[in-house]
C-alpha cells in the first residue's frame, strides 16, 4: 500500500526507515531522497511512528519484568 503518493513511498518503505531510526516524517522523506509534497500522508507516518515507539515501549517493560 501507498503511504505516499507523490513520491511512491509504501508503506514497508515507511516502516523500513522509522526500524533504521526515523523519528519523524521528515526524516522518512531523507531516507529516500524526497521531501514532501502535498504532506497528507504525514498524518499517517506520524502514527506509524507512535506505533513503533508504543511496540517498544511494551517490548521494554515485558523485559523489564
């Protein structure tokens, strides 16, 4: 599925480069070379990101216990 319509991104792209440390959608655009366009898909990278850091977040505590 296409997260990021103007410039092809999909969204295992996405997911990709928030596991190598993007932290912001900005961030998703420098790992592949682009910058936003028309910025509707940063909504949903910013969840994708919320959505990763609440998985670690989890990851975490069940090891801490």
């Amino acid at each position: 599925m296409y997260v990021c319509n103007c410039n092809g991104i999909r969204e295992r792209e996405v997911r990709a480069a928030i596991a190598q440390g993007a932290s912001r959608p900005a961030e998703v655009f420098r790992a592949h070379g682009c910058q936003a366009q028309c910025a509707k898909c940063v909504c949903d990278m910013r969840g994708m990101i919320q959505e990763q850091r609440h998985s670690q977040a989890r990851a975490l505590k069940y090891a801490a216990e």
